[in-house]
C-alpha cells in the first residue's frame, strides 16, 4: 500500500493514536501534515519525524475554529500541492454527570468531536476532488458509539454522530470519488504498556489491550486507492471486546 507523494492530513496528529497514524503514513513515504491545538506536542512530533527523514509538516488547528479549518488546508495545497487523505482524529473526552454538565461543556464537545469531521471533511473534499483519483476520510469514532458506562452522553452522542456522518458523507461525496469511513477503536492505550495488567489484556478476545499502531494500520487500509470499494463502513478495532461475554462473579 505506497504512500508515495500522498499528502495526508491529520487532525489531533501531535499525540496518542493521531501521533501513531502520522507515524504510519510517513513511514510509508506520504508528506504528513500534523494538525494540533497543542503547539509544543504538535512541533516535537514535526521534529522528531523530520530528524528520521520524514517529510512532516505541523500546523497548529483548532478544529472548533472554521479558519484554523480552512487554512490547514489551504496549507496543505499550497506547501504540497494536493490533498489525498484526511483522518479526522482530533477529539477530547466529557465525563461528568448529566446533572452537572453546562451547555458551554456540551457544546464544546460537540463542536470539537463532531462538528469538526463535517467541517474539515467538507474543506478537505473541495481539493480532493480535483485529484483525477479522488480522495480518502476517515473518521475516528469510537466503540462507545454503540455501548455505553454511566455519565458519558456528550462523549457517546459525538461518537455516533460520527459513525453515523460517515455514510452520509460517503453517499454524498461518492461522485467525487471520495471514500469515507469511519473506524471505532476500543481500548487504545496510549502510555506506558508494560504497566497493563493480566486483568486488562484477557478483557479481550485478542488477549491483548489496542495500541495505536492497530489503528494506524486500519487507516492505512482505508485510504489505500486499492480499496476504494470500501466506503461506508464503521471497523471497529477493539480485540473483540464488544463481542465477548463478561461474567462478573
């Protein structure tokens, strides 16, 4: 699956699994540009890649921000020439009672897990379909899309807002030969490994916690032209966890 002068953008690319699919795509010869609101994770990130020989670019975004939104694009064309992929990945957590949550907490939420996929899928499909081959988005939602733990609705309701945004944007970028899909991982542990327990790893049918590299390599599935008959779908990538029986005893 070569990347080669592919331009992929990605948002929340400074850390945790964004930093791991930038990664990905670099690695495999695509120009990466690393969207972030985190200005010292997002140019550490740049350095690093850069210093392995890759070619990255990092360009501070707030995706709740429409012109952050547009000028990353429009860098993207400008600096490379092209838009090829875009992963949607930026997003951030609420847990807090319902009982206590704000409507500015709510909205924030909102604006930064879901309305972010409509507006940087929507600025990212104005060049990509200038490409003779198209374009690829994929979104990144989330297992919670479809299950739930107590006091997590504004987490929830974004999630399946997105899962469910992706087969309208697939229906209606179709004509575009855009593909768009979204992947939910489950557990994804983005720290220090070594220090999961037994406990943690059998929760799973793949007897083994994610990491972001699992969903890095389902995003380079994805957006791989050779699969552009998938478009759509949610994966979801979660060692099985949403499929297997738990009995507390």
């Amino acid at each position: 699956m070569p990347f080669t002068n592919k331009v992929v953008v990605v948002t929340g690319g400074a850390n945790g699994i964004g930093r791991g699919v930038v990664s990905a795509f670099a690695k495999k010869g695509a120009q990466v540009l690393i969207a972030d609101v985190d200005e010292n994770a997002g140019k550490e990130t740049e350095s690093e890649l850069k210093q392995e020989g890759f070619d990255v670019l990092f360009v501070q975004t707030d995706v709740r921000n429409p012109s952050d939104i547009s000028n990353l694009m429009k860098t993207a064309k400008n600096t490379f020439g092209r838009v090829d992929v875009l992963i949607n990945n930026a997003g951030k957590g609420l847990f807090k009672s319902l009982y206590e949550i704000t409507v500015d907490e709510w909205d924030d939420i909102i604006q930064t897990n879901l309305r972010s996929v409509f507006l940087c899928s929507r600025e990212a499909a104005k060049y990509m379909r200038d490409n003779k081959e198209g374009g690829a988005i994929v979104n990144i939602a989330s297992t919670r899309a479809m299950m739930s733990e107590p006091n997590s609705e504004g987490y929830a309701a974004t999630k399946g807002g997105i899962v469910a945004i992706t087969h309208a944007l697939a229906a209606s970028l179709s004509n575009e030969r855009i593909t768009v899909n979204a992947i939910s991982p489950g557990w994804i542990h983005t720290g220090e490994y070594s220090q999961l327990t037994t406990i943690d790893h059998e929760q799973h049918l793949s007897n083994r916690v994610g990491r972001p590299e699992d969903i890095a390599r389902a995003c380079l599935y994805l957006t791989a032209k050779e699969n552009d008959f998938v478009t759509g779908i949610n994966l979801v990538v979660d060692g099985g966890m949403t499929r297997k029986m738990i009995y507390e005893e």
